[in-house]
C-alpha cells in the first residue's frame, strides 16, 4: 500500500482490504458543478480506481464561489466542467482512470453507458427533479446503488439508495416536486455545499469498502445556519407497487419522447435546447455560418459561442445548444430557431 493512503489505511473501517476494495471500484458521477466537484475530489483523493464525470455545462464566473476544482482561467475560457475536472483531478492523483464526458445524462445515455459499463455506484451531483429520477429508474433497472444528495441557502440532504433493499427515490416522492426554494432564488453557501458532500461520500467509502453495517440508513439533512440537524428512518416507506422499484417496475422515467427539450439552468439566465435528432454538430460549419452576423466569442474542441447583443449562444459538439440572455423558454426557442434552422 502507496504511502499516499497510508492515514485512510489507518482507519479500522478502511484498512489494507478496504484501499484494495476501492482501487478495484468503478464511480460514477452526474453533475460536476459544487456537490459533483466536492464530491469527486474526495473520491479521487481516497483512491477509488477509476471515475467517469459526466456534466453539460461549461464553467462560469459564478461557479468559482462554490464549485472547488475550478479557475479563473477556466471561466475565461469556458472550459466544459468535466474536462476541467478531469484535468484538475488528474493533478491531485494521476494513478487512477477519470472519464470525462460533456454531454446532457438523459434517460437514452444511461441506457447506453450502463449496458455496456459496470458501475459500482453513483453520486448525484445534479441540481433537479428531472435527472435525478431518471438516475433513480436507472439505478433500479441496472441494480446500482446511488447516493443523492441536494442542497440550497446554508441546508441539504442526502441519502443511500439502495435497489432492492431501501426505498427508491420515486417511493418517497410520488412525482416530480414543484419548484421551490433553488440556487437562482435562495441562494447558497459553499459549507452547505462541503457538509451535503462529505455525507453523500461518507456513505460511499462505506458501500465501496464493504462495510454495510456501518450506513446510514437515513435520510440526513442539515441547516448550518440556524443549527438544525435530524436524521429520519425513511425505510417503512418503500411501496411494493412503487413503478420504479416494485415487484412489477416499468421505469417510467426512462420512457423517453424523440423530441425537443428545453431547461432552464440553475442560476445562470440561460435556457439549453436539446434537439431531437442531432447528437453531433460540425463547430467548424457553424463557424463559418455565424462569423457574417455575430461576433465569436470562444471556440474550442468542445464548443463554439458567439454574440448577438442581448444574447450569447453556445453550440456543443453533441448538438446542445445554451441561450444566455433570455427571460423565458420561449424567448429562447426564437433565437435558435434564428441561428440553427
């Protein structure tokens, strides 16, 4: 065992045999924005062999308050937050695998990856009802643990989603909540954002290492700033009709329609577009087409933006496409229909 583990080896609950367990385990990690970074150094730090990120988003000046691996220099640049990710986290252990993939974790990607890739676990670092439910359908499909973890103002919650032996996700909330309290409207802290990670990886380390006995069992959430903290036994709750987990599940979440989707992005005056039909686009071609009549702004493997006062487009090579500058889904619809017709 590398001196680099030697304190985690110390530890009874991880041990020599615990650090060979999660040298030999597979993460992975959706989202890589505050709790997928906080989340993904600490895995990396702890040497689990090999972790895949998957995030859609590029960085931005207004990540850099909370989301730990990222620069000023990657905002400058808008490099995709997995890319950046890998980068830094091969800087702090070089002696693991990290994927980065900068693409949309919808419901077809998880069909795709996790039939042909064996996935110990997953860590929601996302910040919506929507994914996580399809994160939930897929887990219980292809049988993954996943710890999902939330967190806004100085609070969060998580909780280890075990299929087959706890309550799912769809369980404990019978459809996609209504919008509450969020980043864009309560603001958040970066403590909350280290306490709901450190809970989400703690009970990681355990289930990676074998230790079983050790979890949770809960659901864990927390308000640093008025002191609040409980802990509740959510296990009565599991329904053995539920659709997503039960003795006849159909995995509703990962039904999915072949059309256009638009969402709003936390905290950032942006609308992305997934079109039906396109998961690749020529950044060159679009290059060409929109030099005419807007100012290039940044261009690079990943993506290709430009200006058009008030608003400022960016083109993924996997087709997404981000509209900055808009008030409404509906304002964006326009300008990409303008620009990509």
């Amino acid at each position: 065992m590398t001196e680099r583990y030697s304190r985690q080896v110390l530890f009874p609950g991880i041990g020599k045999n615990g650090q060979e367990a999660l040298r030999n385990k597979h993460v992975l990690i959706i989202g890589a924005g505050a709790l997928g970074a906080a989340n993904a150094e600490m895995i990396v730090r702890a040497g689990v062999g090999r972790i895949t990120i998957i995030d859609r988003d590029y960085v931005d000046f207004s990540n850099l308050q909370r989301q730990n691996l990222y620069t000023e220099q990657d905002a400058i640049d808008r490099i995709p937050k997995a890319d950046a990710a890998r980068k830094r986290l091969l800087s702090i252990n070089s002696d693991i695998i990290i994927d980065s993939l900068t693409l949309d974790a919808d419901a077809d990607f998880f069909e795709r990856f996790l039939s042909r890739e064996v996935v110990d676990l997953i860590i929601d670092g996302t910040d919506n009802f929507d994914i996580r439910f399809i994160i939930n359908d897929a887990a219980q499909k292809y049988e993954i643990p996943w710890v999902y973890g939330a967190c806004v103002a100085s609070g969060g919650l998580s909780l280890l989603i075990i299929p087959g032996k706890t309550p799912c996700l769809h369980c404990l909330m019978d459809t996609i909540p209504q919008a509450g309290a969020t980043c864009d409207t309560a603001g958040i802290i970066s403590p909350a954002v280290q306490m709901t990670a450190s809970a989400q990886t703690a009970e990681a380390l355990k289930w990676l290492t074998g230790n079983a006995d050790a979890l949770r069992g809960t659901v864990f959430s927390f308000d640093l700033w008025t002191n609040q903290f409980s802990s509740v036994d959510v296990a009565r709750l599991q329904k053995p009709d539920c659709p997503s987990c039960g003795a006849n599940p159909v995995y509703p979440f990962l039904s999915y329609e072949r059309s256009t989707k638009f969402a709003v992005l936390c905290g950032r005056d942006t609308v992305q577009i997934r079109p039906a039909g396109i998961d690749r686009r020529d950044l060159h071609l679009l290059f060409e087409n929109v030099k005419k009549n807007a100012d290039v702004t940044h261009q690079n493997a990943f993506l290709l933006s430009f200006k058009n006062d008030p608003y400022t487009v960016t083109a993924f090579k996997d087709g997404r496409v981000f509209i900055q500058g808009v008030s409404s889904v509906e304002e964006s619809k326009k300008v990409y229909y303008r620009y990509f017709q």
